[in-house]
C-alpha cells in the first residue's frame, strides 16, 4: 500500500526515471534514457518483486531508509 497509485523517482547504477505501481498489479515508468515502458509488480512478505520492460521477474527486500525506500539496486523517492 505504500507504492500504491503514487508517483516516484526511482534512481539505479545504469538509469533514472519516473515510476508509478498501479493497484492492479502494473507499472508504467519513464526512464531517462530508455523512455517510456510498462512491466507488472507484486510484494509479498517485505519483498517487492518486478518485470520491467519484459524482463524477468526480480524479486528484492523492500526497505525503508526514512528518506527513499530500497529494493535492490533502486532507490525510490516519493514526488
């Protein structure tokens, strides 16, 4: 509920962009680079697991820092 219909900058090593998790299991993003894509999502016992872009599932901790929240590789800050 967390990510949930809201908006995020998400920050990794190789890109940046926008991301938003819909209610529905799906995600829209707008990477820098890449542009814009779709994937799905899903959390489950303080994991968040997704495909982005029709790669496979990834699954990683979800955590919070207190100032951005961490799945992996990527730092998501709310706007």
């Amino acid at each position: 509920s967390t990510l949930i219909g809201k908006s995020w900058q998400y920050t990794r090593p190789d890109s940046s962009g926008f991301i938003t998790y819909n209610d529905d299991g799906s995600l829209t993003y707008q990477d820098d680079v890449k542009g814009e894509g779709r994937g799905t999502w899903s959390a489950t016992q303080g994991e968040l697991c997704q495909s982005i872009g029709g790669q496979p599932t990834e699954c990683n901790q979800f955590k919070s820092t207190g100032d951005a929240y961490h799945v992996g590789k990527i730092r998501l800050v709310g706007i």
